[in-house]
C-alpha cells in the first residue's frame, strides 16, 4: 500500500505518513489505533478506544505496583498531573509517553495500551 493510500484510509496527509515512516514524527495513541484500522490490523468496531484501554490498564498497573500518580510521574520523568490526566482520559498520550511509562512500570507497551495480555 503506498503512503498515499494509507493516508487517505486513516484520515492523514501523505506528509504525515512519510514523517512517520522516517520516525520524525512522535504520534499519538490515537493516530496509531487510525493507523491500525486502515492496515487491517485493528477492527473499527472495537468495544473500547485505545486511549481507554491505556488509561484503565495505567491506573491498574500503577495500584498494583503501590506507586501514587507522584511517585509514576517521577520516575517516567513526566509532570505528576500527567499522570493523573491521562489517567481520566483528558490528554492525548505520545507513544514517547507509554514507552516512558511502561519501563517505569516495568510492563510492555503493549501491555498499557491493551494489546497483550499480562506475562
């Protein structure tokens, strides 16, 4: 598929596409989950977005490690309420930002955004 298909599917500029294949460019979970259904790899029709499997799997993941919203947001070297706004779902989370907040949990990505099932 070229990057001008791809860009029509997901909803992007082919401009956006290209930055992202040369990694230039930081996405969003958001566009991803876009990304994904255009490539197949994800149904339309799933029960929950990306975003609210992140912030669910976020707050569960964070509990069971008995760090607070503070503690997380040190560690992850981001502001403490951007823990807690991602969390609620009020912020559009970077890719940057799961990987920074997996390690700190010392989970996968994946398993944040819902893609895999704990080890």
């Amino acid at each position: 598929m070229s990057q001008e298909e791809l860009a029509v599917l997901a909803g992007f500029h082919r401009s956006y596409v290209s930055h992202i294949e040369r990694a230039v460019q930081n996405m969003s979970l958001e566009n991803v989950e876009k990304l994904m259904v255009a490539l197949g790899m994800l149904s339309k029709d799933s029960t929950l977005s990306a975003l609210d499997r992140f912030a669910t799997n976020l707050r569960r993941v964070r509990l069971e490690s008995g760090l607070s919203q503070e503690k997380l947001a040190e560690l992850a070297g981001v502001h403490r309420t951007y823990v807690s706004q991602a969390e609620r779902r009020v912020v559009s989370i970077s890719l940057d930002s799961i990987e920074k907040l997996a390690a700190s949990l010392g989970v996968t990505e994946e398993e944040l955004v819902g893609m895999s099932t704990p080890e």
